[in-house]
C-alpha cells in the first residue's frame, strides 16, 4: 500500500499535478538517506521544504524509526512522548500539511548518533504579484483554486490508477 502511494506521489510529480514546482518529494539526506552519521543540519540548510513537499525517509527499519518530537525533545534526544511515529516499512513519507517547525528523531540512542532533522516548512511564494488594489471584498481567490484543483485531482488519480493497472496487466 505504501509502495502504490509512492508510486502514485512520483507519477503525480512526473505529470506535474502536485502544487509546489519548487520539488514535492524530499529524500531525507540525500544519497545516504536516514542513518547514523549523517549531519542532518548541514543537510537541511541546503534545502528548501515548501507547504504540501513530502519527505522521504529510507532506512532499515531493523534498527532505525522516524519519530516526529517537538523542539525539546529534538535537542535533548527525548522518544518518549513523541507527535508521531511515520515508521513503516523504511521507505516513508510524510506530507508537510502546515508552514512550521518539524522535528524528526530516531529513538533506541540513534538520536544520539546524529539521527534528528529540524526542518522550517515555508509558504511557497504566490505564483503572481498580488494586485496593490485596496479593493478588500475581492478576496475570494482559495474558493476559485479549490474548485480547479478537485476536478484536477480527480483526473490525475484517474490517470494514475488506470496506468497503475495498465502496468499491473502487462506484467
Ligand atoms: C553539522 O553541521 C552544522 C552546520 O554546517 C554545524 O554547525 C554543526 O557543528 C555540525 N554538527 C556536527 C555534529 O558535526
Ligand atoms: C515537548 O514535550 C514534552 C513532553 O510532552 C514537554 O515536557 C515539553 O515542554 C514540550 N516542549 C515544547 C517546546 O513544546
Ligand atoms: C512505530 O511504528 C512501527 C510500525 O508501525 C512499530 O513497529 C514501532 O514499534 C513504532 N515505534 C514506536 C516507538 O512506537
């Protein structure tokens, strides 16, 4: 199931459906993905995570997880009372849903060997200026989007699922 949404998320990016042109699907560390030793703020600071990006965690879920923790419990290494676990089969994702701080830990020491990430999420800059007009009863325009996306949406996933199963009976 995680696989099929993966696949879904890269052929939404490919057809260029999912918003944010910036990058929609972030691997966490790059080529060394989610491991010890691996400085996670060096990485982060060449980034930019963008509302609606995803993040994808790969790792070996013998010995690693993805926890989300708050700020304190980021710098001090704390797993317990943690947001969320995002651990599944050890190619994850994780929609960022809010313009805000995240923090990601791994629990069992891990995070103690480097494996924390802190990420800032950024409202993606307006595609058009905003028009100067004082004209304040005008401003409707995320009724219009939602209206355009949904029909939108709806016809990717029908893409989706038909190439998805085109595939399935080819093979
Ligand atoms: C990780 O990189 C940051 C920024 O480049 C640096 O300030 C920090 O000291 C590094 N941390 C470790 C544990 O090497
Ligand atoms: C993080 O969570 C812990 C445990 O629930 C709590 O003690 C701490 O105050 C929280 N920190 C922040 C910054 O919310
Ligand atoms: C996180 O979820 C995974 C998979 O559902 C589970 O195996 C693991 O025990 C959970 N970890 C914690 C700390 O709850």
């Amino acid at each position: 199931m995680r696989f099929d949404l993966l696949i879904m998320i890269r052929l939404m990016m490919l057809l260029g459906l999912i918003k944010g042109a910036a990058s929609g699907l972030d691997k966490v560390g790059g080529k060394h993905g989610w491991d010890q030793n691996v400085n996670y703020t060096d990485w982060a600071s060449h980034q930019h995570f963008y509302l609606g990006d995803w993040l994808y965690f790969v790792f070996d879920k013998h010995y690693y997880n993805v926890l989300e923790v708050n700020q304190t419990n980021y710098e001090q290494c704390i797993d317990r009372d943690f947001i969320s676990n995002i651990t599944r089969g050890g190619r994850d994702v994780f929609h960022l849903t809010q313009a805000r701080p995240y923090y990601f830990i791994s629990s069992g020491g891990y995070c103690f060997h480097g494996m924390k990430l802190a990420i800032n999420v950024e409202q993606p800059l307006p595609a058009s200026p905003v028009p100067s007009s004082s004209d304040k009863t005008n401003a409707s325009p995320p009724q219009i989007v939602k209206h355009l996306t949904t029909p939108v949406f709806a016809i990717s996933s029908t893409l989706v699922w038909t190439f998805l199963f085109a595939q399935a009976t080819l093979s």
